[in-house]
C-alpha cells in the first residue's frame, strides 16, 4: 500500500515538472528577441505580391529588386535572371514601406517608473551640447516591438527644461548607436517656457481652488521672458 502511494506520488511530480516545462517553453517562444540581420549582398527578389508604393499607387502582383540592403527596383515588369535562386514568392501578400517615428524617447527610456533606465534628461536649462545618439540604447526591449510592427526609422529626441540637445535619426536593425546613426544631430529641440498663468492645484483647498502662478507666486509670464 505504501508502495502504491509512492508511485502515485513519484508520477504526479513528473507531471507536474513536465508541465512548468512545456509552460516555460511556451513563454521562451512568446519572448523571442529580434536580432539585426547579417549584411546583405547581391541582390534577391520578392515576387507576386501586392505592392503599396506610399504614394497611394498599387502594383498588383509586383516584384521589388533589392540590392545590397538597398531597394533597386519596383515594378511588375522587373526581369529576374533564368535560374535565380534567390527569389521569394509572396503571391497573396501585401508589401508597405516602412514606417518613420518622428519623435520618440525610444532607446532614452526603457520602463517609465524606473529612474536607472531614464536618460532622456540633462540637469539645467542650456544643454545644446546634448547628443541623444550617444545615450540611445540599442538593447531596448521596445525596439523589438516597434520593429515587428513596420517602424523601420525613428527619430530620438530628448527632453528638458528649455534648451535640450539635438536629436538623430537611427534605424532600429542595429547593434550599437553608432550602426544605428541614420542622420545625427539632426535637429536642436527648444521647449519654450508657458507665458501663461497655470492654476497651481498644489496648495491649500480643493478642487477649483487653486491659486495662478508658481508656488512662489511669481509670474510666469515675467519669468518666461526673462527665460527666452
């Protein structure tokens, strides 16, 4: 009897192991990181697919030609060499350019609510000094989401108080920052102080209560000139 019970005991912990494994298994697919590719040469052909140019034009059952990383050709009546064995047929697929972010803190900020993972922000008002290329983080965890997503291009910007540094453009299939720079310092990003009277909700009172201006019961508008 004993016996019996072992064995049931011993069968029932196999079980129960073999299920966290297949669980952990399912979560390792679910995470799946999406790596930089390999630097393309020659050329290969994407065929039989329908093809948004971007410009509201449709190809239907087009081919796109690329060539060293580099979109060649579109059209649909692009020659592909006899014997080409690097020709991928799409045919019932639809193909639409990338995507561009235009502005983003991607690579500056990587959980919101976690000051270590912040790097968006210089101390000071004046920092036209700032490159936020050299801050972007080609390990973000975010960059694989956006990347499956068809955004292709983003433009980091950083933030601040008045003057805040420049912003680059990178692409999101990169190991570091500096395969990722597409465009840098691209443009120097200027926040200008309100020159309007905010209600200050932080005082005394309740809602609608609230008195206008800084808490030092400066004005802000006055301030916001002697700023600029």
């Amino acid at each position: 009897m004993i016996n019996l019970q072992m064995n049931k005991l011993i069968v029932m912990k196999k079980f129960v192991i073999s299920f966290y494994l297949i669980g952990a298994s399912l979560g390792v697919f679910a995470q799946e990181t999406v790596l930089p590719a390999k630097e393309q040469k020659g050329s290969y052909y994407l065929t039989n697919a329908t093809i948004h140019v971007g410009n509201g034009k449709v190809i239907n059952n087009g081919t796109i030609k690329v060539t060293n990383g580099k979109i060649e050709a579109v059209g649909d009546n692009i020659a592909i060499p006899a014997g080409a064995d690097n020709v991928t047929d799409l045919k019932g697929q639809d193909l639409y350019p990338g995507l561009i972010l235009p502005t983003s803190t991607l690579g500056l900020i990587e959980i919101s609510s976690v000051r270590a993972t912040q790097d968006a922000r210089e101390i000071g008002d004046m920092n036209p000094s700032v490159r936020s290329i050299v801050a972007y983080n080609t390990d973000s965890k975010v960059i694989n989401t956006l990347r499956s997503n068809g955004i292709l291009i983003a433009n980091i910007v950083p933030q601040g108080n008045f003057v805040a540094g420049t912003s680059s453009l990178v692409q999101l299939d990169a190991w570091n920052w500096e395969d990722a720079a597409y465009k840098t310092d691209a443009g120097l990003h200027v926040y200008m102080p309100s020159l309007l009277p905010r209600p200050n909700f932080g005082g005394r009172g309740g809602f609608g209560m609230g008195n206008f201006g800084g808490q030092g019961g400066g004005d802000p508008v006055k301030e916001g000139l002697e700023k600029m």
